[in-house]
C-alpha cells in the first residue's frame, strides 16, 4: 500500500506538467508538454496520450489539477478562464479514456492541498495559497481542512474598474490581471522591449517587479481580513521565481490593508514544493480517489 | 426548555439595541441606546446596565454580538475598528458583571448565523452576509455551517490606495469607506448639504445610492468568485434602508465581475430579519453559551 504510486497532471494555461508520484510527494518520471488550446476535444486526447506515455506498472489513479471550478460531486469542471474546458464531466471523461479511477482538483485547490500536506503548510491549521502562473490561482485550507468551495482569489477584484481579465472572465481589477505570469509579460514587453518576458524582469531585477508585489500584498491583505490565515504561500512559476523581489512591497502593503494584528503575525512563503505543489496536488487528488 | 429565553445584545458604532429573544428568534422588550464610545471600561458599564434593565426572570444566558475579531476559545475581542474594545477578554469579563452564561460573536458572523438559522436563508446551504451600518460587517456561512474565522469582509479591498478607513483600520479602500452608513452619510452632506444623512439620501431616492451600489455590486462579485454562495444578504440599517436603491447597480457589476456561472445563478436578498438580525444572532450566541 505504501508503495502504492499514481500519476498526477497539473494543467495549466500554458504547459502540462504529468508524473508519477508516490505518497510521500515523491515525484519520479515526469512529461512536460505545450498545452493543447485549440479545442476541448483535442485537450483532453492529449492529456489522455500524455498520461499514457508514462510507466503505467503499478499506477492506481490519475489525479488533475484543472484551472477551473470543479463540482466535486458530479466531477464537471463548470468552466475555465484560460483554457477549453467549459461544464464537461471532466473526471467520468478521462475515466473512460484511462480505465483507471480519476481524481480532479481546481489547480489552486490542488497546490494549496500540496504545501498544507507535504509543504511549507505542514506545521500550520489555516493558510491561503496563491499560484501565479499563467493566471492566479488560489486555495485555501481552513482549520486543517481544504476548503472545497471556489477559492478562485485571482478572481477577486482589487482595482475597482481596472485592467480586463483575459480569456472567459468579463472582470475588470482582478488579482490576475495585475500578477499573473501573463500581467508580468506585459509588463516585460512595455519595460524592456517587444521580445521580453516576465523571467527577464525577473532576471533584471527590474523595479517594475514591485508595482506587481504592491498589487499583491494588497490581495493579501483583503485574503487576512477575510480567513486571518497564519501563512499565506505563494507558487506558480512566476510566484516562485519572482518572490524576493515581489515581497518588500507585498509586505508593506499587507501591513497596511490587513486588520491588527493579522499582518503582523503573517507568515508569507514561496511553495516549498516549487513550480510541482500543483503536480503533487494532483497526484493527491489521485490517492483519494483511490480511498 | 423550549420556553427559555435569553438577552442578546447588538453593539453597533452608532447604537446598542439589547433584547429578550426566544429560541425561534422572537423579540420580546427591547431597549435601545447610543453607543458610548469615551473608554473600555464606560462601554462595558453600559453594557451591563442595559442588560439589567431588561426583565431578568428565565433568562439563561446573554449574547453579544460585536463588531471586533472574536477569538471563540478564548473569549477575546481582539480589536475593533470603530468602537473602544481591544485585546479584552469580553466573555470573561461580562459573564463577570452579569452572573450568567455569556457567548460572544463577531456582530457580522452573529448576522449571517441569525439569517441562516431563522431568516432569508433558511432555504440554503451558503450565504455571504454583508450587514452595510456604521461600519461594514460580514458574515459566512460554508456547506451548512458558520465560517468562524475573521470574514472581515467590509475590509476586503475593492479600489487600491482608494478612501481611507475611519478608527483603528489603516487600510485604504475597503468596502467599509464606500458602503457603510458612515460613507453614505459623507456622501449625503456632499450632495444635500451640511446636515444630510444617508436617510435623507434614500428618501430623495438620490442618484449617488447607484454609485454605492456599483462599489457593493464589486465587493459582491469578488465574494462570489470566492465562496460561490447560493444567497447574499445585506442587512444592517443603512443596507436595508437604501437595498432597492443599491441593487440595480449592484446585480450588473456582480455579472462582471462574478465568473460564470456564480454571478446568474446568484440570488441577493435584504435580511429578511431586518435590523433585527444582529441581536437575534446575539441571542443565537446567548442559546450556545447555555448548550
């Protein structure tokens, strides 16, 4: 049982990211793959092949962090801001396509569930995690437990009126729009010219970096005054490469928006378990459906 | 047993409306009086007065509802953004003045538990309850069950480095500076002179109502891209008074900024408890702390 291993597949807006994953977060061979965006049919025969492609000996379940809402119940991933995947019964679908039982997670959920269980949230009952990757995710765990409603806190709104959402979202002043990977391109490309992208604002330490971790801590702030968690830790590819430079600002504005003495006794951390906290939420939403 | 009644007690920045309730949220005397705001030790005393004022026989328990981060294990108010309690422990200390069991509930949380056990949302597993009164209280209510964490939701950001907060907030931009009573009142002496109030401003069916609403419609929005609730109650005196005026613009921004399908599927209603629904709530708290 306790070498029992499953396949996790973190789908994200810009790259798929399967591997096989053991209890522990283990994480043994891994596939990384451009992100199928051209229709939903095509996305999920890609997601089938690539888990396939994978060492099957002994896999119990497949596990998808999936950037949408999720209905846990009846397994619908209700709809995706970055990607085509809109109100299709996601997990009985790859169900078929692997004959193997399918677990799926929001990705947000899913890192959030990883850094509480195997990551920097090992030690803690309350954290909201937030991933910027392409978009924002976001998860929070609530007394030692996940919480499984939406959680999309890159959705909600922190400039009344400001920047458009991309894709499926009609919003304007979301998180997403301000700290996204995809936001920091746009940055990159209007701070250091048309080819540039958010690793080289990263790799320049370029100060517009701090106009973003600005944008966060005030996200953090509202996130404090609504669940008061004791960490808050931050992932995503661009969460976890830009961290240092994102947080003076960050900090200095959660102080300011958050209630005494949330802001104070928060602990802010980069995901201990790096750019794969959404493959091993994954692969922990495989172990479950396993029972 | 099912005859037993107890005193709730509503402490608002503005007033403080003390009650005998019975178990199915029936208001017997009420008695009602500002809030006094000179010290600590003044208000507890005042408290306490109003309290036994009150007919005292059969009552069990009594229950507060304030407007500050209540730690339930330990009975503390852990700070108030409008009135003077900080850091005390009020359970403690007022089951000291009145002999009888207390119970201690954030005023917002004391709201949304009134409304969901007896009120608008009798009928739904979830609610957000945003009580718009001198300041901006909320509440949650997840699968069934009362979110007992900070839900500070008039102090989430809606406009970054927007209007200060009044008292012990330091944020700027909160739900709390554009939709509060308070805010509404500012807004009243700009548009109909010195000694207007936000009464005077729902009376005349004002136009500048629409743009409160639209920020109310924003913070709605990013609450439901967050808890995805069935139902949104605004209580308090402000929120009730002024609910037809505000929801017009509110219902289009919650669409905006609402990600499908939570926004459509969403119903808002005023606290069918009305201004009540704080001190039943109390007494919900009183009912608790009697077991």
């Amino acid at each position: 049982m306790s070498d029992q291993r499953v396949i996790g597949v973190d789908l994200g807006g810009t790259k798929i990211l399967a591997g096989v994953v053991d209890r522990a977060g283990n994480v043994y061979e891994t596939l990384e793959r451009p992100t199928v965006t051209t229709s939903q049919g095509a996305l999920l025969d890609e997601l089938a092949s690539l888990v396939q492609e994978l060492p099957q000996q002994g896999i119990g379940a497949v596990g998808f962090g999936v950037p949408a809402r999720v209905d846990q119940k009846t397994g619908i991933a209700l709809g995706a801001v970055n990607i085509p995947i809109r109100d299709i019964e996601f997990r009985g679908e790859m169900a078929k396509r692997l004959s193997l039982p399918v677990g799926i997670e929001n990705d947000g959920n899913a890192a959030a569930n990883a850094e509480f269980t195997l990551g920097a949230g090992r030690d803690v009952q309350g954290l909201v995690m937030l991933t910027l990757g392409t978009g924002v995710g976001g998860g929070v765990v609530i007394d030692g437990r996940l919480f499984r409603g939406w959680a999309e806190l890159g959705h909600i709104v922190i400039v009344e009126d400001g920047e458009p959402c991309q894709g499926a979202c009609s919003g304007r002043g979301h998180v997403e729009a301000y700290c996204s990977g995809r936001a920091a391109d746009k940055v990159a490309r209007r701070e250091l010219g048309p080819n540039a992208t958010a690793h080289d604002l990263v790799d320049a330490r370029h100060p517009a970096v701090e106009a973003i971790g600005h944008h966060l801590g005030v996200a953090i702030g509202s996130l404090v005054n609504v669940f008061n968690p004791e960490l808050v830790v931050i992932g995503g590819g661009f969460g976890v490469a830009a961290f240092d430079l994102l947080m003076p600002a960050a900090r200095l504005a959660v102080l300011t928006e958050a209630l005494a003495p949330g802001g104070q006794e928060l602990a802010i951390e980069a995901a201990s378990l790096g750019a794969r906290a959404g493959l091993i939420g994954a692969a922990l939403a495989a172990f479950e459906a396993l029972g």
